[in-house]
C-alpha cells in the first residue's frame, strides 16, 4: 500500500460565522459544531472553546485527541467501521490539518481522565499543548449511563474531526509525504540484505471503557492480525478507553504513531519496515497466552529479524508485554520493548508489574508516580471538580489558589508508551 499524507499547516483557529480553510487559518462555524454534537440525542450542551500554545489556560478533564483529516481519491471515508462505511484504508491520498487537533472534554466517566495545560512545567509534559486545542465540553443528558456518555462524546469527537477535515479537502497542501509498504513477498525481496524489523503495537482491551477499535471493531475480540502501517496512518485504528491519562493512547497518538514514522524514516537505509502485528492486552491469563502465541507465531512467519513492541497501560498489561517479549525472543528475534514506569514517587520501587531476563532491551517513557505542581491557569476549559479522584490526583491535589499537586499519570501523554513524549530514563 502507498499512502500520501498531505500536510495543511494551520497557524490559527478563528470562531466565526463561516466555516472554512483560507491561507493556513482554520475558520469555524461553531453552531455548525454544536449542531453535529447534539444530533445525538444522549448529549445535552456543547460548547466550544480554542486553547492556544503558550495560552494560560487548563483543560480538564480530557477524553480524547482527535486530528482533523480527510480522504481526497478514494471511497473510503475517515475513521472506516466507525463513523464512514467499513472499508480498506491506508492508500491513496489523505489530506491533514496540522497543527490542530479536536480534544474532547467533559464530565469524568472513569477515574482515568487528564489534564492539558497550555503553558507551565504541565505544558512541557504533555504533546498537546503545541497545538491548537478545539475543545468540545459535552455535557450528558440526565442520567445517562456511564459507557453511553463516553461513547457518544467519542462519536462527536470522530463526527467533528471529519467535519474540520473535509474542509482541507480542495486545499492544495503545504507538504507531501509518501509511505509505502509492499505485500510480504515482495518487501522482503526489496531490500534482501538488511534486517526485516516489525512492529507489534498491543491494544488496550482491558474491559469496560478500556475499548480500542479496528475498522470499528473493539479490539476485545480479535487475535492478534497484521496490518500495513499505512492502515494506523489512516485512520483503521481509534481510541475509545479511558486508561490513565499519562499512557492512554488516543486517536491522534495512532494516527502519528512515532514508532511507524521512524521504522518508516529507517526503511530502506539500515533495516527493512515489513509491517504491524496488532494485538490485545487481555484480563485472563488463557487469553493472554493465546495473544502471545498468535503474535510471536506470527513474527516469525513474516521472518522478522527484530521487533519493537510498545504497549498501552500499566500493572496488567505488562503481563502481556513480557509474555510477547518472552516468546518472540524464543523464536530468535530480536526484540525491544518500550513501557514507561510506575516505579513510586521516589522511583525506588519495581518499575514493571512483570519481568524476565529476555527484556533485555527497554525503551522507558519516564515514572509516572513523579510528582509534579501545576500552577494556576487564568482560564480552565471543562471543570476542575475531579481533580482529586483522577488517576494521578489524591485528596488535596486541588490547591485553593488554584495550583494542583499530581501525579504525571494525570498529564495527558505525559509518559506515552510509544515514545510519543519528552521524558525517559536510563539505568545505572
């Protein structure tokens, strides 16, 4: 498959009465907006609200990042098996709003929800505060159940997002990036004296509102499958979960996946990019065994010489990331695992919930039990009143000036397992 991923360079989001894309400014119709959030009948106000870089304004709580974006010559809509009709991303042409993005914000539906901060130490923590925030604050109607709230809100979000992104449509983009991966047989055959490296990209699955969709279908019930890269590129893969805010994997985290663009930027040149394993991360352990032999039985049908394995989540999951590193170094692939810790908040303690001696290669996105102090915002987008029970927070985190003492795990992408962050570690 070939994917061309046009870029259209957003420098400012404006509300007003018109909605449009005019020389790299984003203009938006917000009745337009709130119109297509409330065409759900489970969803009682929207409003909308833009938060920019360096702008002295907090957000919370966060449910989901969303990159604005669109197929231009081809059939397929965004978001295939989700909002558009189930069918094959991953080629063609897609134009990109970058440098923007949707984030979903409202009342908390887990304990699992994060924090964006637009400037401060918070700011430097989390990828979302370098790009322009269209906040949807979405309130349920009267008593609505949890999992409707958070799948409702998620639809609006995904709706929202193609809205923005067809309007880049018959824009002419700033730049071009192709992406290619051939069927197995033949990008073996391309570069046959390098190194054939995959990727095994483990999904949350773990339960209720720890949901994660291919082509709309929640990964809970799926074996472990693989995909061209260019398929996450392209929208086959979104987030529906509320795991901890610092390691949650949202839709734009998939979207950009920073493992599948540096295999991508090594291909060719040091190694051979063959593809992606997609798994899940299970609550028992019969399924997890069974993951774990598919995608270790699967690396080494495509005759993979090293693997990179990232995954989502902590405690549990790890079981499942050291099962697959176990049993892929088993087969003679080599393999690399990247996690991040939660290790105390003196980062004393275990790091992994699990261990072995053939995880012997490990990426770390940082401690997430590092406290951090967040200052006061002149302007909070959504609502402060669950900061003491998100994942991260504790009673007293909400200061009253209006500080907050966390932990990073309360940080949206604050500590990413796919390296999609500014922190890690190294032992000594």
């Amino acid at each position: 498959m070939k994917l061309e991923l046009g870029n259209i360079l957003i420098n400012d989001v404006v509300l007003g009465e018109e909605s449009k894309v005019e020389k790299n400014v984003l203009y938006i119709n917000t009745q337009e907006i709130i119109d297509i959030v409330l065409e759900d009948e489970h969803l009682a106000e929207c409003r909308v609200e833009i938060a920019k870089p360096g702008d002295s304004v907090r957000i919370t709580p966060v449910k989901d990042v969303i990159e604005p974006r669109v197929k231009v010559d081809s059939t397929a809509g965004i978001f295939p098996g989700v909002i558009n009709k189930v069918d094959t991303v991953g080629e063609g042409r897609t134009h990109v709003l970058k440098g923007c993005e949707v984030m979903t914000v409202g009342k908390i539906v887990g304990f699992q929800e994060g924090i964006v901060d637009m400037q401060g130490p918070g700011a430097e923590k989390t990828p979302f505060s370098k790009n322009i925030n269209i906040c949807l604050v979405i309130d349920p109607v009267e008593g609505l159940k949890q999992h409707q709230y958070e799948e409702a809100v998620r639809f609006a979000g995904f709706k929202v997002a193609e809205y923005l992104g067809k309007l880049g449509h018959d824009v002419e983009p700033d730049e071009i990036h192709t992406f290619e991966t051939k069927p197995v047989f033949e990008q073996a055959a391309e570069f046959p004296d390098l190194p054939k490296v995959g990727y095994v990209y483990m999904l949350q699955t773990q339960g209720l509102l720890h949901d994660t969709y291919v082509y709309g279908v929640d990964a809970k019930k799926i074996v472990p499958t693989i995909l061209y890269p260019t398929e996450v590129m392209d929208g086959a893969i979104v987030s529906g979960n509320c795991v901890s805010a610092c390691d949650k994997n949202t839709t734009y985290h998939h979207l950009n996946n920073p493992v599948i663009k540096h295999l991508y930027e090594h291909h060719g040149k040091d190694l051979n990019f063959m593809g992606v394993i997609i798994t899940n991360e299970n609550v028992y352990l019969a399924d997890k065994e069974r993951s774990s032999n598919w995608t270790s039985k699967l690396a080494e049908y495509l005759g993979l010489d090293g693997v990179i394995v990232t995954q989502e989540g902590f405690g549990n999951p790890d079981t499942d990331l050291i099962m697959n590193c176990k049993k892929i170094e088993a087969k003679g692939i080599d393999t690399v695992i990247v996690t991040d810790e939660y290790a105390g908040r003196d980062g004393a303690s275990q790091s992994l919930a699990d261990a072995d001696p053939a995880a012997n290669a490990v990426v770390t996105g940082g401690n997430a039990n590092e406290l951090i102090t967040l200052p006061p915002m002149d302007k909070v987008i959504g609502m402060l009143d669950y900061v003491d029970t998100i994942a991260g927070g504790f009673d007293g985190s909400l200061q009253e000036d209006g500080s907050i003492v966390v932990e990073l795990q309360a940080i949206t992408g604050a500590t990413n397992e796919l390296g999609f962050n500014v922190q890690s570690a190294r032992g000594v």
